[in-house]
C-alpha cells in the first residue's frame, strides 16, 4: 500500500472532521487532533525501513504517469522534511491540549492547525510546481489566521504585515511558474527540469531570480525578513514553535532546495548568492537578538539567523557543507521549537515576556529552566549537544570549498549565537528569584511532556549523530548532490 496520499488526507480529514464537531466537548478534539498527530508523526518512521536508500517512490493521482497528472513523489529529501513536519507537529498539539485552554474556539484552532500540516506535507511530496504553489497557499493562509488567534491589537496587526509579505511571495512564485509553463509547456518538476537543461535564456534567469525572491521571503532571509520579528512573538506558541521550527523550512528552505538543486542546477553564481544571503542572515538576525529585551522577539530574530547557517551550507555545494545544512535544519527543528515552547510556558506561568520583569525562574519551573538550557547550548553549537555537530559539518564544507574567511565568520557568528542566548538565560532563569514570582508554578504536564521530549531529541542526535547521518540525513544529500538527475529518476531514461 502506498502511504504517500495519507500525509494530505489524514491531517484534512481531521480538520474537517473536528470543524463539524465544534461544538461537541473540547476534550473530543483534543483526542482527535492527537491521534491524527501521533498517526502523522510514526509514518515517516515506517517509510524509512520500507525504501532502500536511492529509491524513489512515486505516486501517481488517477493513474496517470508522470509527466501527466499529479503525483506525490517522496525521495531521501522529502522523507526528512516529513519527519521534521510530523514529529514537531504531533508535540505541537500535545503542548496545545493545556496551552490553548486560554483561548477560546479550540476546535477551530485543531482545524487550522491541521490544514497547516496538510499544506507543509504536500509541499514537501508534490511533484509539480503548481501543486507546490496551492499547498504552499493552504499552509500560508492557515499560519495567518493561526498567528492572529488571539485577537488583539498585535496579534491582528503582525497577521496582516505577514499576509501582505506573504501575498507579495505568493505573486512571484505564481508569475515564476508561469514563466517556466510558457518556456516548456509543462508544470511537472522533472519534466521542467529536463526540459530547461541547455537553455540559458533571459526568461528563464529572470524566473529564477522570481523564485529566490518569493521562497526567500518565505524563508525569512534577510533581506526579505521583516514580516517574521512580529509574526512569531504574536503567535501562540505552539504555532510560534510550528513557524520558527517547521513552517520557514517547508515553504521557503525545502522549495529552494528542490527548485535551485533538482529543477534549474546548482552552479557558482547560485552557490555565491546563497553564502552571500546566508551570511547577512546570520550577522543581521545574530546582532539584533543581542537587541532584544522581548523574550519572543529575541527566539525570532534568532531563527533568521539560523535560516542563515543552514543557507550558507547549502551554498558550499559539496558534501560536507549540504550535510551540515540538512543537519541544521533537522536541529533547529528541534531546539528553537523547544525554544518557543520553553517561551510560551514562561508567558503562560508569569504573565510576561519581558527579560527585565524575570529572573530566577529555574527554582520555580526547573522543567522549564533545564530544557531552555539545552536548547541554548545545542542552538549555540556546544558540544555534545546536537547543533555542534550541523555547525562543525558546514565549517569543513566551507573549508573544503577553500572559504577559509568564511569559516571563520561562521565560527564568529556561533559564539555571537552563544552570548545573546546566555544574556537570555542568565535575565530568565538564573540569578535570585523576584518576590513576586515566588508564587509561580511549573508548566501543566502536556506541555511539560512536550519540552521534555524536543530535549532529549537535542541530546540523542548530539550523541547518536552517526546513525541519523547515515539512515536519514545522506539519503537526503544524495538527492541534492545528484542534482538535475532527479528529472531521470521519475521520468526515466
């Protein structure tokens, strides 16, 4: 049985379901949004001991082949942006089940929610491009309403300044694609991809350019960052964990990947674009999080950063450096989603994400306090923990791809990663306990559970780095490294 379709059924069959039954006991979504989570999050696993490595699975929607008809297709690529989407998504909900009790409209949050998972999981599987624009749409639009599920003044406005940074993407990814339907008759990726090989049109470079502008919004690089420093701390922070952690990868990263890797080619003025981006997205988010006195705020800015790292290495174009990018990517999945969860658990007990109102928070949230902790050292690159390993990775690429003032820059920028976020955890959780805060308790258990989980993750891919390399990351590299192969793979010959 072919799994594929399930990663965009199940998550719109729950939202529709859960939608019908609002107004039935909130208990009854919260179980329904879990179970679909839970099935979500174990069927990547699956497809990992089911596909050998190389292969490619590919299905095709009615029966018609490709490059007719719609098809699902899932690769060594894919198959790890499905376990970032699920696993995250899956502690996402569970976190939200105490979470959002704050909130009124539970259900429908779980129905947005889902369809924002609907969309990311048919980003990462679809097979052509415009596919790939209304999935990207599905999850967009979910995110806009997501983010402003509070209702007041902030939340509306950061909402709409990311809607209309958002629409102005989804304008010219919609041109872009236009422009490669009216160069080649088709909308299939491989099919695209084979037939543009030789031809270096204006139109075509000119579609690329349209593309790195839209996904890049999408992805939050600086320059095209400024909708994400209000977006993310006006969420709540289940969605704020899902957007930082999930979302600016599967919309923006993933499509540059696929498009720039398996479609048009990477080649040197591509891979100088992207160091160069990713460079001023590290220093650029880097130095205003030092700025920052807002909790929320500061993990936001950080993940611009961060977009940086994972952008740089990708840039090196060899092995090392798409190794550490894909690492990278799989970390911060894990430590800024916890990260925000940590920050969330804070608001939730304290009431405020101000820095200066806080401090000796570990003696009354320890849970809190020891998994913020880890996610600091492991986004910091300190090792054992998972994120020294993705940093040392895309140094050896940029070594290897003789970047030596490059490498010492991205040595720089960790240690400029280290001081904002011991700034952090120095004003939150250490030093002396204000008077104030001595009544405050520990997060609700859901939301203990999910800390705790995204820090063990933290720790095991620091430790176990090996076998995650081999079984999930290099499958991964392979499809990128293979490049414009891709068009061969589905199409044959």
């Amino acid at each position: 049985m072919n799994l594929l379709p399930l990663f965009i059924a199940i998550p719109l069959g729950t939202a529709f379901v859960i939608v019908l039954l609002g107004k039935m006991r909130e208990i009854y979504s919260d179980i329904l949004a879990s179970i679909a989570a839970l099935i979500l999050a174990i069927l990547p696993f699956i497809l990992i001991l089911s596909l050998d490595k190389g292969e490619v699975l590919v299905y095709s929607m009615g029966k018609w082949l490709p490059p007719q008809g719609i098809n699902l297709v899932l690769d060594g690529l894919s198959r790890l942006m499905l376990i970032i989407i699920n696993v995250v998504g899956f502690l996402a909900i569970v976190y939200s089940v105490s979470y959002m009790k704050k909130f009124t409209a539970k259900s429908k949050y779980y129905g947005l929610f889902m369809l924002m998972l609907t969309g990311m999981n048919g980003v990462v599987l679809t097979g052509d491009f415009f596919n790939l624009f209304v999935f990207a749409e599905i999850a967009a639009i979910s995110s806009y309403a997501l983010v402003a599920f509070g209702v007041e003044a902030e939340e509306l406005e950061a909402s709409f300044k990311y809607m209309v940074m958002g629409s102005i993407a989804t304008i010219l990814i919609l041109f872009s694609i236009g422009l490669l339907y009216g160069l080649t008759g088709s909308l299939n990726m491989a099919d695209v991809g084979r037939t543009i090989q030789g031809n270096g049109s204006t139109l075509l470079s000119f579609s690329m350019v349209l593309f790195l502008t839209g996904f890049g919004i999408k992805a939050a690089m600086i320059p095209f960052h400024a909708w994400l420093p209000d977006a993310h701390p006006s969420a709540p922070a289940p969605v704020s964990a899902m957007l930082s952690g999930v979302l600016i990868k599967a919309l923006g990263v993933y499509a540059l990947m696929r498009i720039f890797f398996n479609v048009f080619g990477f080649n040197l003025q591509l891979s100088w674009v992207f160091m160069i981006l990713g460079l001023l997205s590290i220093f650029g988010g880097g130095l205003l999080a030092l700025r920052q006195d807002d909790l929320k705020r500061l993990l936001a800015y950080s993940s611009i950063s961060q977009m940086g790292f994972i952008i740089l290495g990708l840039g090196c174009g060899n092995y090392w450096g798409i190794l550490g990018a894909l690492f990278h990517l799989l970390n911060h999945s894990s430590f800024k989603s916890l990260l925000f969860l940590n920050s969330g658990a804070v608001e939730y007990s304290v009431g405020t994400r101000k820095l200066d109102k806080m401090g000796g928070l570990s003696k009354v949230m320890p849970v809190t306090g020891a998994t913020s902790t880890i996610a600091s050292l492991s986004i910091s690159g300190i090792p054992p923990f998972n994120g020294f390993w993705s940093k040392l990775f895309i140094i050896i690429g940029l070594v290897q791809a003789n970047h030596f003032v490059l490498a010492v820059l991205a040595i720089l920028a960790s240690v400029l990663t280290l001081a904002y976020y011991l700034r952090m955890q120095r004003n939150t959780f250490f030093g002396k306990l204000k008077k104030e805060l001595e009544k405050i308790k520990e997060a609700p258990l859901s939301m203990c559970f999910s800390m705790i989980v995204l820090a063990v993750v933290c720790v095991g891919l620091g430790i176990f780095f090996y076998p995650v390399m081999k079984v999930v990351l290099e499958p991964a590299v392979e499809v990128l490294q293979e490049g414009i192969k891709y068009s061969s793979l589905i199409l044959g010959g």
